[in-house]
C-alpha cells in the first residue's frame, strides 16, 4: 500500500509506545508526515489503533462517525489476499457505516456471495486463480448476481487492467495505492446509484 501503510504502520507504533492523545499524536504525525495528511488523520488514528489493539473497542470515536455506525444498512464486500489492504478498507468502509466481510481469495469470495448477496463488491484484480477478472465474469453470469455493484482495486497506471475490468462489467474501479477520500467517495457514488435504480 506504500506511502499510507506507513503512515498507519508508524502511527500504530506511537500509540503502542504510550502516545495515544489525540492532539499529541496528530502534531507529532503531522511533524513526520507533513500537513497534507491532516485531513486524513481521524481515519489514520481508526486504522492505526485497529492494528495496535485489534480486539479492543476503540477510544477514539469522531461524534459524526460514531453517529453513522448507528445506521449499518449497507453490506460491503471486500475481495483482496492482501492482509494489509483488507484491513485498511474494512476499517475505512466500516467507519462510514456499513456492514462489511471480506474475502482473502476468488473461492472466498464466490462462497461469501452464495451465503450473503452484498450491496457493492470491492474487488481486487490481481489474485490468484480464480483472479478478479473471472470472478467478475462469473458474477455478471449470475443471475442472482448480476446486478450487484462492483468496484476493481487495480495497480496504478495499469491502464489495460482498468479497460479490462469495465468491460467485464465493473462499475469502477480505484488505482492502488488509494486515497482514503477518493475511496469514500467511490463507495458512495456508487450504492447511491444503486439507490436510484
């Protein structure tokens, strides 16, 4: 994930070494990092202190995002083998107040779908077979399926998998590494077409 898991990786580290008020550790962050992360450090604090107390109830709640989490009426999946990317947009997606499993695999994924139909699927190209592309065929097949939403997780700058992928039938995709409020703002583009249809 380069440049963000960094960032979410050292911001875990100064939570783990005793750091853990908000305003100390968003000025040391910005201090490492430079300010064009400020916007960015509510969910960066979220990821950071998922990875530093995993099964603990986070103490840091934002008001508007603890309010979201109280209306969970979407379903997320998200399809990527990897570990660090999943985790990051579980807890991206999950702090906006949807529901979401994840998928480490294109079988996990097709056994998720038949115990589960999602709202939106985020779906990585490159993985191993079944990779993103079949399984994006295989769910435009589907007639319980077809209708689902789907955004491709594709490498930056490879234009040919893009093209690929929406002719296959996604409805977008994002480049990875991604920016959390282009993220965001795809998923929600997108169930909100949803929505309207």
């Amino acid at each position: 994930m380069g440049r963000l898991k960094h960032i979410v990786l050292f911001g875990a580290g100064l939570l783990d070494s005793g750091l853990t008020d908000f305003d100390a550790w968003s000025e040391r962050m910005v201090r490492e990092f430079g300010q064009d992360i400020e916007p960015f450090l509510n969910d960066i604090m979220l990821n950071a202190r998922e990875i530093h107390a995993p099964y603990a109830p986070s103490m840091f709640h934002p008001p508007e995002k603890r309010r979201r989490r109280l209306f969970m009426t979407r379903h997320v999946l998200i399809v990527d083998d990897e570990p660090n990317i999943v985790l990051s947009l579980k807890f991206l997606i999950n702090q906006q107040g949807y529901e979401v499993r994840t998928a480490g695999s294109g079988e996990e994924a097709l056994q998720a779908l038949a115990e589960k139909i999602p709202d939106l699927i985020l779906l990585d190209v490159m993985m191993p077979k079944p990779d993103g592309y079949e399984i994006c065929q295989r769910i435009r097949s589907t007639p319980a399926w077809k209708d689902i939403p789907v955004i491709m997780l594709t490498a930056k700058g490879r234009d040919v998998e893009k093209q690929k992928g929406l002719a296959m039938g996604a409805d977008d995709y994002i480049t990875k590494p991604f920016a959390t409020h282009e993220l965001i703002a795809k998923v929600r583009a997108v169930l909100t077409e949803k929505d309207k249809g």
